[in-house]
C-alpha cells in the first residue's frame, strides 16, 4: 500500500501527486493491517478500514485504492462490500491479476464457485508466475470435481 499512496518508494505514477493527507491514511491503514496480520486484533482491522475508506474518498478512482478496502473487507468477512469495492477496481483496471484474484476468491468465499472462476483464470493468465493464485484456482477446482486440471494447477503452483 505504501508504494500505491507514494510512501517510501515515491508515488505510484510519476505523473501524479499524492496529497500529503493520503500518504499518511495510508500508512495507517497499511500499519493497522500489519498489526492484525500479526494479532488478529479486531480494533486494529477497524482502524485500517477506517483509514481505507478515507484514501478511497480521497482518491474514488484509484484501483489500487479500491483494491486494498476491498481485501481489507474481504478479510473482515464483509463479502458483499468487498465484492462491490473489488467490481469497482476492476472497472477501472480489467487487467490487474491481484485485482482479478481478490474478486475470484470473494466470490468463492460467498459460495459462487462457478462465479469465481473467470476471475482466477484470468488472474493466473495475466500473473503467470503467481504461486498462490494458482494454488486458489486448483483448489476451487478441485472442490468442484475437476481434479485433472485442479492437479496441473497445483504442479504449476
């Protein structure tokens, strides 16, 4: 998150310049995130949220800005804002694999299995030498009885 809202790495478009404001609701969000990888604290994952969500009406079209509420969402079992954020980033940026990924496994998530799919294929098609995204896509398809193609996913992966 820190590279999309011009942290320590400078901004994400050499074009562009991130206010001030966003850099610092970012890292809030990217520490508070980083504090409930680790601990699973639900005030923590509230703060990053909240942080979030303020980037996000900072910058309403910024697809890496959608793409981070939609996963912090989708990690707080908020499936259907998640899959909204997630449609959202997409709209504004088809061609993103994590993009296509987070969308894929919100939808699995949400039991739509066969909803989810494209969304992995296309993430795995687009990120070729996406590990865990070919794991997500052998996994689903493996639970939906395609055990030949779920087995070359894994050996992919």
């Amino acid at each position: 998150l820190l590279s999309i809202v011009g942290g320590d790495q400078g901004q994400h478009d050499g074009a562009r310049k991130v206010p001030p404001e966003v850099v610092t609701l970012g890292k809030q969000a990217e520490l508070s995130y980083q504090q409930w990888l680790h601990t699973r604290d639900k005030a923590a994952m509230s703060q990053a949220l909240d942080a979030q969500k303020k980037v996000v009406d900072l910058l309403p079209r910024d697809p890496d800005a959608r793409l981070m509420l939609g996963t912090l969402l989708y990690y707080s079992g908020r499936d259907q804002e998640a899959e909204k954020e997630a449609r959202v980033a997409l709209e504004l940026e088809p061609d993103n694999p994590q993009i296509n990924k987070l969308l894929g496994r919100i939808l699995v998530q949400m039991s739509r299995e066969r909803d989810g799919l494209p969304f992995l294929r296309r993430a795995v098609a687009l990120s070729p030498r996406d590990h865990e995204g070919w794991y997500k896509l052998g996994a689903v398809l493996f639970e939906l009885g395609e055990r030949k193609e779920a087995a070359d996913c894994f050996a992919t992966a």
